[in-house]
C-alpha cells in the first residue's frame, strides 16, 4: 500500500497499476494520466494490488475468474488447482482499517481481483462477461456506499462527472459523521445538498425531504442508514445534461 502525504485533499483508493506501478502479472503497468494527474490534483490516493498483497509475486501466473457447479472462483490460468478466491476475500476484509476513511475508489477494469463489472468468466469452453473482481466485490458489499468507478466509466464525460461529485458528497458525508450527527445537522446537510439531488431526481429527493421532515422523532442512528441508502441511490442516477449542477459545489 503506498499512500501520498497531501492533507487537504480527498482521500481515495485506487488500484496501484493505474498510478503507474510495476505490479501486473508480467511487471508492467496500466498509468492513466487523467487519473494520477488530473484527479490527483483533487484526490490524495492510496494505491493498492490485492494481488501482490496476497504475495503472488511479480512476475507472476495470470489468473481467471471461472463458474464451476455455479460457484464463480479466482484460479490460475495454468494451475488451475490453485484458488485464489479466499486470500483475496480476506484481503480485502483485512484492509478495511483504510478502506473505512476513504470516499471514493479507482479500480482497474477487467481484473478478476479489481474489475467492478463485466469481468470475464470461463465456465468450460463458454466465456461471458458478468463477472466482478474478487478483492472488489468484497469491498463493495462491505462499504456500499463508497462510489466506486473504472477507467473505463472515467472516460465517459458524464459518469466521470457523477464519480467526482459523488466523491465529495461522501467526503461531506464522512466528515459530517466524523462531527456527532445529529438532526440538526442532518437537515442543514440535506439543504446544502437538495438541488444537486433534484439534478439527479425530483420525485425520488422530494420523497426523501418529506421522509426527513416526518423522521424528527425517530432513531437517528437507524434514519442515517436510511438517509445515505436513498441519497446514494438518487446520486447514481446520472442526471440530463441540462440538469447538470455543479459538480463541486454544494448550496450554502
Ligand atoms: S488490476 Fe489490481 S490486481 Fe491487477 S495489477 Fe492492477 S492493482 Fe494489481
């Protein structure tokens, strides 16, 4: 894990070859410039190989992602007796001491450790796409709502703009947590916020601001798992151009 030391930036994950390093299968990288240059102006990364941590070394067999007896599995190309699917599931577990402070994660496409979606997968002779790297999906299930993208969806103007603005509503998120939550603060978050989740959905953000206003009463530990499920899912929603709200800024 190599992290830089820039303190007044968002921290986020990514995945190590895309910053350049030395750590695929066959020694080389995948460095993406808008990643480590363009985000790196507003991102503070720290980089991470699943696949190097779980000690497979580099250089190193290639692995695949397989469905067998409807079971999807890690193993290598060549020793296909060899599973890595349990290693990278306790890897992943084992870096939630960093994966909890983060607010966003850059993973590689395609990886069976790190890939989000449409991962090959061998089943026989038979390959579909539907697979989701290993280390990745354990961290999804864990911190469902970290956002999450690939080079992939980065290089798409409108998805790249809804990971970056997604990544500093969590990061107000996080920080709000961080100060003792309470419903106050709550209300004044979703005030800031309510015309950026209107850009994404008017019917669904009018739902949550009612839900909000009658919630007085209740758990306020139980409503803020509720709060973050519905606004990350109205945030996924990629909104009309024309609705397009400025990424960064929330409403003071
Ligand atoms: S995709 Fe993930 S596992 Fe593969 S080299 Fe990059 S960081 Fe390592």
């Amino acid at each position: 894990m190599a992290q830089t030391d820039e303190p007044n930036k968002i921290p986020v994950g990514v995945s190590s070859c895309l910053l350049g390093e030395h750590v695929r299968y066959d020694g080389g990288h995948r460095h993406d410039t808008y990643i480590a240059k363009t985000l790196g102006r507003y991102f503070k990364f720290t980089s991470f190989c699943p696949e190097v941590n779980i000690g497979l070394g580099i250089p190193r067999e290639p692995i695949k992602l397989v469905n067998e007896d409807r079971k999807k599995r890690c193993v290598g190309t060549i020793n296909t007796d060899q599973d890595h699917t349990e290693p990278l599931i306790q890897c992943a577990d084992q870096q939630a001491h960093w994966h909890k402070d983060i607010c966003g994660y850059i993973f590689k496409k395609g990886s069976p450790s790190c890939g989000i979606e449409k991962v090959e997968v061998f089943r026989g002779d038979q390959v579909t796409y539907d697979g989701t790297g290993i280390y990745a999906a354990r961290l999804m299930e864990k911190f469902p709502h970290l956002p999450i993208a690939d080079e992939a969806r980065l290089g798409n103007t409108h998805q790249s703009s809804n990971f970056i603005q997604r990544v500093f509503i969590y990061h107000r998120w996080q920080t709000l947590l961080a100060n003792e939550l309470c419903w106050e603060t709550l209300t004044t978050f979703h005030k800031q916020h309510e015309q950026i989740l209107i850009s994404h959905n008017e019917q669904l953000t009018g739902q949550l601001s009612l839900l909000l206003k009658q919630s007085g009463e209740s758990d306020l530990k139980l409503f803020q798992e509720v709060y973050i499920d519905k606004m990350t899912a109205i945030l996924k929603i990629i909104p009309p151009r024309e609705n397009n709200t400025d990424t960064l800024a929330a409403k003071n």
